[in-house]
C-alpha cells in the first residue's frame, strides 16, 4: 500500500472539485446575479479577481480539510460517514466563504444571498462528495476483494483465536485483516495445533513491540481465553504507544451493555479499544493555540526571560537554565528545559525529588516555584512539539519505573503530548515522593480520557490563579 499516494489522490481531487465549483459558481454570478444588479447582461470574463479567488479558496478548504482530520485513515473510510462529514464541512466552509468574501456586495435584493449560498453549497458538495465516493468505493472494493490488505498480529493460541481466525478468513467480503502470525500470552497455557497448521507462531507477549516494529503490524485483535483475561491490561498498556488499532473480542455482558458498536456489515463483531482522545478538528485548535500563545510568550516576554536570567545568575553560581531528559510523547525521551531553582549539584547523588523544605532549593528558586516562573522556558519545548501548554507532567524514566510497578496504567498518560501545567499539577504541585506521583496520577488519566478545548481553558485559570497567588509549591 502507498498511503502518500493514496493521500495524493485525495488532495488531487479535493482541490479540482474546489475549483469546478469555484469557477461555475463565478460564472453563475455572471449570468444571473449581476445582470439583475447591473440592469444589462455581463459578459463572463475571468479577470484578475478570479485568479487570486481560485488560488486561495481551494487552498482554504484544503487547510480546512486537514485541520479535521480528513486526510488520516485514507484506506479505512466509511463512505457513508464520509459523505455526512463532506456534507458539514461544505455547510461550514461555504458560510465562512460567503461571509468572507460575498457579503460585502452590493444586491438588489437579500433573495441574492441565499442563490449563492445555495449554488455555491450544492456545486462545492455535489463533486467533493462525488470524486471522494469514487475513490472511496474502489478502495473498498479492492479492501473487499484482498488486494489491499493490513498486517494484523493475532494474540491468542487457544479456541478463541481458532475461532476468529477461521471466521475472518471465511468472510465472502474481507475486513481487510491480513493476518501475519499469532502470540500467545503464556507459556504454561500452551496454544492450538490447528491453529498453527494456519498461522505462524512468531513469539510471546514480552516480544510484542519488537515484533510489530519487524512486521509492520497495523492492527492487533486480542482474542485470549476467559482465564486470560487477566492479561488484557497489560496487553493494552504495552500498545499504549504503538501507532496501531487494536481491537478485541467482546463476551456477551459487552454485547448487552452496548460496547459492541457496529462497524461493518461482513466483518466480525468486535470492540475496537478508541485511540482517538480528542476529534482531530480540536486537536488542531489545540496545537494552533498552542504555538500561538508560546511564540507570544517568547517574543513579547523575553525581557522577562533575560531579567530572570541575570537574577538566577546573580544569586547562585551555575547556568541560569538547567535541562535534563523526560520521557514525552509515544514514550519518546527529550529534553525538558527550566529556570534554575536549586544549586548546582543538587542530584550529585542520583535523581530525587524536592520537598517543601528542601536545602537544595535556592532562595530565588522558592520564589520562582511557587509562581510557577521556572516553568516558562518549556514554551520552547512547546513550540517545537515536544510539549502542550496543558498536559500530564512529564517524568524521568527513573521514577518512571518505580511508578509502574506500583500502577502499571502510568503509560496512558504518554498518549498525548505532556504539558507545562496539568490538572494534577494544579492539584498537588511538585510531588514530593512516588506515592505523589501515583496520586497524582489518577487525575491526569481522568483528564486524558475528558480531553477537552473547555477542560483546558479550566486548568489554565486556575493555573493563572495559582500563579498570581503564589500557591505553587
């Protein structure tokens, strides 16, 4: 499979229904809304108008389209779902077009107003939705027929993956799982010689995430006995930072409840485990702001930067930022940075964490902690990608391991970016001790699952407040 080809297609397409549309909307104005205007017929000319009008409308609904996500999942679309969000999105831009750029002209009367928006909306949704519905349907079809496959990993070795295994591959229209092999969770618990007659047996839970990097595996269906299920935590806390989709087989209390959502009419009934905290539309606002707060910060405050700079220089001996590794984003590790607030040394003894009277905090640095000023140099980490301005705290992989051992689900929290300020941190400030931390720990999770534009602007308030109270510890 060629996904950027795939997205090319897509793009290629968007772009030249944008500009059809745009075009006979333009010539529509031409032959029935100006002559009402001007009294005469006008004659269609493209004039230097046009051009500048069809170079940046397509791209507008281009950026549009990516900011929402249109763009990820290319082989895994709905059509029907498609056609529904198509169908919002040509409503949206369309008026945001409409107010824009056609408002402001002069009208003989305001049935004018709703012509255009009524040409333009059913020109612009009529061929976007037709180009994509022909992309989509011969993907589907190639999906349906086996061509177009996807590495999907099996864990299980006993019935249940017997089961699914058989029943997948007997659908008269696939799913598109191509499967590459199967695990199986325990040793002591064996697996099933007829499953392995059809499936290679290529390894063990512990070697997971060196066998999905080797396979390409896109996919991970977990398909384990009643007596495993034990397991099933773990398995997904060991997936947390895989970019793949994981899904597993439901039992009947899932089906009642209503967890089992269908998907698909010839695929197998099964619970995909959602990956998708926030809708893609608002993790792009999120990151615009983001970047726009942070370049605010670091050009507009910069005197504050140098002042505190020159304090922290003046008041202790030492660089006056002070870096070191955290572990962020997909568990990737990267360098947070910070104003100086303990003496050079501190961790002379290996890593620890600070209490309220520790000695190794500086004078100056007590002062900036409790206002949270150490903080503001990660708007570069921010900046860059390496951060949110709200987000779990990041840690040191030192306390990191003491931390799962005590609550194995920390990793959920490296699924999104970490942040300068958190709910966690607005609650508990600086964790003195690990027991802290897995305190602590509970809220971000509960924050991650409720991630949310209105929860952010809640935590940055009251962050605002504990900084201009100085109730940081």
């Amino acid at each position: 499979m060629n996904k950027k080809l795939q997205v090319s297609k897509y793009i290629t397409a968007d772009l030249s229904s944008s500009i059809i549309a745009w075009t006979l909307f333009y010539i529509f104005r031409k032959l029935y809304i100006e002559p009402e205007k001007f009294g005469k017929e006008i004659p269609i000319i493209f004039e230097k108008q046009f051009f500048w009008s069809v170079l940046f409308i397509p791209l507008f609904w281009l950026l549009m389209y990516s900011l929402t996500g249109t763009y990820k999942n290319i082989y895994r679309k709905s059509r029907l779902k498609e056609m529904g969000q198509t169908f919002l999105y040509s409503v949206v831009g369309v008026l945001f077009i409409f107010f824009a750029f056609i408002l402001d002209d002069t009208i003989v009367s305001y049935k004018n107003y709703y012509q255009s928006i009524l040409v333009l909306f059913s020109l612009h949704f009529f061929l976007t939705g037709s180009f994509r519905l022909i992309l989509s349907s011969i993907t589907n079809k190639r999906v349906h027929n086996r061509i177009i496959g996807f590495n999907t990993l099996l864990i299980g070795s006993n019935e249940n993956a017997l089961k699914l295994f058989n029943d997948m591959e007997n659908l008269h229209v696939s799913s598109g799982n191509k499967f590459i092999g199967f695990v199986h969770v325990d040793n002591k618990n064996g697996y099933s010689h007829l499953l392995i007659k059809k499936l290679p047996h290529i390894g063990e839970l512990a070697d997971l995430k060196t066998i999905i990097d080797v396979h390409k595996i896109e996919e991970v269906i977990i398909a384990i006995e009643s007596f495993e299920h034990d397991n099933i935590w773990k398995i997904v806390n060991d997936l947390e930072n895989e970019n793949i989709i994981i899904k597993i087989i439901p039992d009947m209390y899932d089906i009642l409840s209503g967890s089992v959502k269908m998907s698909s009419i010839f695929g197998a009934p099964l619970i995909e485990i959602s990956r998708e905290i926030m809708p893609a539309w608002e993790q792009s606002v999120k990151r615009i702001f983001d970047i726009t707060v942070s370049l605010l910060v670091l050009i507009f405050f910069s005197w504050v930067y140098l002042l505190l700079a020159i304090a922290i220089k003046l008041g202790s001996k030492g660089s006056a930022f002070y870096s070191h590794e955290r572990i962020g984003w997909h568990g990737k590790p990267f360098f947070i940075h910070k104003f100086r607030s303990m003496y050079t040394d501190a961790e002379k003894n290996g890593p620890s964490l600070s209490s309220k009277e520790d000695a190794r905090i500086t004078p100056l640095g007590k002062f900036l902690r409790k206002v949270r000023l150490d903080e503001i140099p990660q708007f570069y980490n921010v900046l860059i990608g390496e951060m949110s301005i709200v987000g779990p705290r990041p840690e040191r992989q030192f306390f990191i391991d003491q931390i799962v051992k005590i609550a194995p689900h920390y990793s959920h929290l490296h699924k999104v970016r970490p942040g300068i300020t958190s709910w966690g941190q607005v609650k508990y400030g600086y964790a003195e001790n690990v027991e802290q931390m897995v305190d602590r720990l509970k809220y971000d999770v509960i924050y991650i699952e409720n991630m949310a534009l209105g929860v952010d602007l809640k935590i940055l308030f009251y962050t605002a407040l504990i900084v201009i109270q100085g109730r940081g510890k």
